[in-house]
C-alpha cells in the first residue's frame, strides 16, 4: 500500500479506517463522501450530522443526517 495512505489510515481513529479504505478502493462513491465527511470534521460523526455548510457541493450527499437536518436549510 502506498505509505502515504498508510499513514493516513493510521492518524484516524479506528473505527473510520473501514470507510477510509473501502473509498480508497475505488468502488463506492457512497464511501468517498463518507470519508470525506468525516475527514472534513475531524473524524467526528456527531459534527458531519451537524454539518451546515450549505454551500459545500457535498452538502446534498453527506451521511449521517437526521430528519430535522435534511436540507440544513438549504432549500
Ligand atoms: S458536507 Fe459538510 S462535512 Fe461534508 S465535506 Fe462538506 S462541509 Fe465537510
């Protein structure tokens, strides 16, 4: 593997290195922005289910929301 990705998989906590490397797979955009989300804020659930950032092209795609926090507001 290369040792970049390597490192990057052991700086992030464990429980997010199975998404981490099923995107790094290739096979699953669902898993990329999964990933991405949780990088994006710290590798913290609860934040990405917090996410407002309306503006972010992945705002429409971001896991983990709540019925009350679908649309953030956006439309
Ligand atoms: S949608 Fe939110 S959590 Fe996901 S990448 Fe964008 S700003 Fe980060």
């Amino acid at each position: 593997m290369n040792e970049r990705i390597q490192k990057r998989i052991d700086d992030m906590p464990e429980s997010c290195r199975g998404i981490y490397q099923k995107a790094m797979k290739g096979k699953s955009k669902a898993a990329g922005v999964k990933a991405f989300c949780l990088e994006c804020m710290g590798w913290n659930r609860a934040e990405v289910k917090r996410c407002d950032t309306v503006t972010c092209p992945l705002f429409p795609y971001r896991p983990f929301r709540s019925p009350e926090n679908i649309n953030g507001g956006a439309f």
